[in-house]
C-alpha cells in the first residue's frame, strides 16, 4: 500500500487521524503506521474501508507512484520491481463480488 498516497487523501480531504479512525473503524495507531509505511500489508477489509471512505478505487491505494514514472519514460532508467500479495479469504467470503474486485485489483497492478 502506498502510505504516502494514504496521507495525502487524507490531508486534501482535512481530516484528522482520529477522525478517520471513527470513519471507518480502523485505529488511529493502525491508520498512522500505514501513513508512515511501517505497517505495507493491510487487508482487503482495510483497503475497502479506506477506498470507500475517499471515494476511491483500491488499486489507487495500493499502486505505488514512485517517482521513477519520468526517468522511465524518458529512457533513461529501467526499474523492475516484484510485489507480492496473499488474499487469505474463507470458502464462505469468496463471494462473486469479491472475486471480481480481487480480479480488478490483479489487473490493475499488471497493467504498469
């Protein structure tokens, strides 16, 4: 996930850690460690709640910007990064709906 997006919505939108905690449920302790990108691996339970709090898709969460976007397009860099993701659902919350926002956020991350 990418915290500094995180911080950033948060900040446009003017709301506080605590006020985002009781918006979606999630702690303000929890919250500040995604901000800060000590905590990088939340759940999709997490990305839905803070998705739909700022009106977002979660792949806008969870899709790095990390700078070398111009470096790379100007041909002067070749980044190449691996990201690993675990979704750890039960047979009962795979539901189709499910299936398909796991499906969009794979598609996503393949597209860049």
């Amino acid at each position: 996930m990418d915290g500094k997006k995180l911080k950033k919505l948060r900040d446009e939108k003017g709301i506080s850690l605590g006020k985002l905690s009781e918006m979606t449920g999630i702690s303000k302790s929890y919250i500040s460690l995604l901000e800060r990108e000590i905590q990088t691996n939340p759940g999709l339970d997490i990305l839905e709640k803070l998705a739909e709090t700022f009106d977002v898709e979660v792949e806008e969460l969870v899709r790095k910007d990390s700078g070398f976007s111009t470096l790379i397009s100007s041909g002067k860099a070749h980044v190449k990064s691996t990201l690993k993701v675990e979704i750890e659902l039960s047979e009962d919350q795979l539901t189709p709906e499910k299936f398909k926002q796991i499906k969009k956020l794979i598609d996503a991350l393949n597209t860049e």
